[in-house]
C-alpha cells in the first residue's frame, strides 16, 4: 500500500468539511460503514481518522447504552468541531500508525474516506487490527480509482490540463487507494479474513459547478500554487464539461464511486 501526501487541516477548513462536506458527501456512507464492521447494540466501537465525527456520531443510536464511542483523529482542528458537535461522544486525538489503546479493546474498528491519507497504510492497519478484539470486525470506506469517477476524472484532467502534473498529483491523492483488488490483498496479507467488499455510488452535491472547483482546489495547496487566470480557466472548463451534472433546482449533483470493505479479525485459536 502507497503513502500519499498529507497536510494539516486548519480549523476554517475544519468547519467547512462539517457544513458541506459531511451533509452533502460523506453523511450517506457512515451506515455501510457501520455495517461493514458489524456494529449493533452493545458494540465497543473505535473510529479512526474520525475528522468531525460523523461515523461515531451515526453509531451512537446502533451501539446504545451498554456500547461505547471513541472517535480518534490526529487533526486538532476537526476535533474541536466534533467536540461541539457530539459533546457526549469521547473524542481524542491520536495517530492512527500508534493507537493509545492495549490489545483487542474494540469489538469494531471502522475508518470512513481516510486511508488514502496516511503516511504509512500497512502500519495503519495493523494497529486497527491489533486494538480489535479477535472475531471482532474492521470496516472501512475509500473512494474508488479516480478512472472509475465519472465526473472527478475529467475535473482533475482538466485542472492538470492547466496546472501541470503537480495539479494531478494533489487533487489525485484523494483516490489513489481506490483498487479494490489492490486494497482487499493488503487486508489479507495482514491476516484479516474473511474480507466482504463492495462497490457502490453514491452522490456528492454542491452549489455549483464552481463550488466544486472552488472545495477541491481551495482544499488542497494547490491553490496557493495558481494564479488567479489559471483558477478562472479551471472553473470555466469544468462548467463546461460537467453541465449535465446541474439538476433542475440549480444545483450541482455529481457521482461518488467508493469500496466499503468489511473484515473480520480472526479469532483466537
């Protein structure tokens, strides 16, 4: 499994995953996830790479009085939110390669559209694996390849087309863990099985097409790295190329292609 690039995340940009990213993205995923790591009433549950909180957050009517929820995350800035959001939840931060928890605390860990960003994945998972009790259960979610996107491929190769490869790199870090094949051989060779994966769509919506270009670039370094023509050339062709995308109401409906993955940790002989 390849590392990816990675930048810490200011609160601003904290704020704004909560307002737009989470409600019109990543909201409709966290019960799949759930699914996938088995979680129900009673589950001890551990969510890495928690950012603002929304698959523990979502898990708190599954898992009921007799469950407990740990959102875990290394950024500052997305545990303020999650803390204002889910004062009850207990959220900490922590690096997901060195988890400050002992053996087999956790009946389910899950990780939502996260594994993609860490420095060193196989590490990630072994300590996903190794704070999971043996037969508990590990759930995760990443985006699909971007040659699987039907509307983030042609953005990125229009952002390229005027930014140059550096463009592609950074915009492209977000779905460079989406082979499924490649993502469900590593969980193995780790040691969890059985492994349950699938592949479904979902929708990512915003304003505009603008607002799409306006999130992804302004998200990542690449805008400090463009001119203001280069960014106006961005947004222009994007519009153009993904018109179709604009619904009756005005806004802005794109399609989501992600792997949810569930594993098992095998149980102690």
């Amino acid at each position: 499994m390849s590392t990816a690039e990675a930048f810490q995340i200011p609160l601003a940009v904290a704020e704004s995953y909560e307002a737009t990213f989470v409600p019109r993205m990543f909201q409709e995923w966290a019960p799949h996830v759930l699914d996938a790591a088995h979680v129900g009433p009673g589950t001890s549950l551990l969510d890495v790479a928690c950012g603002t909180g929304i698959v523990a957050r979502t898990a708190v009517d599954r898992v009921g009085d007799d469950g407990t929820i740990i959102g875990v995350d290394l950024n500052g800035a997305m545990l303020t939110v999650a803390r204002r959001v889910a004062p009850d939840v207990d959220w900490r931060q922590g690096d997901v390669a060195d988890l400050p928890f002992e053996d087999g605390t956790f009946d389910a860990v899950t990780c939502q559209m996260a594994m993609m960003f860490f420095p060193d994945r196989d590490r990630a998972v072994a300590e996903m694996i190794r704070v999971t009790r043996p037969g508990g259960w590990i759930g995760l979610a990443v985006p699909a390849s971007l040659d699987a996107q039907p509307a983030y491929r042609p953005f990125v190769d229009i952002a390229a087309r005027h930014s140059g490869p550096e463009a592609r790199a950074l915009l492209g870090s977000y779905w460079n863990c989406g082979d499924a094949d490649e993502l469900v051989a590593g969980l193995e060779q780790a040691g969890l099985g059985p492994v349950d994966r699938r592949t479904r769509t979902g929708t990512a919506t915003f304003d505009s097409s603008d607002a799409l270009v306006a999130t992804e670039v302004e998200s990542t370094p690449l805008i400090e790295r463009i001119d203001e023509q280069t960014y106006a050339r961005i947004r222009s062709d994007v519009g153009e190329a993904l018109a179709h995308y604009t619904t009756p109401d005005g806004l802005f409906e794109i399609p989501f292609v992600g792997h949810v993955v569930g594993a098992q940790v095998p149980s102690a002989s």
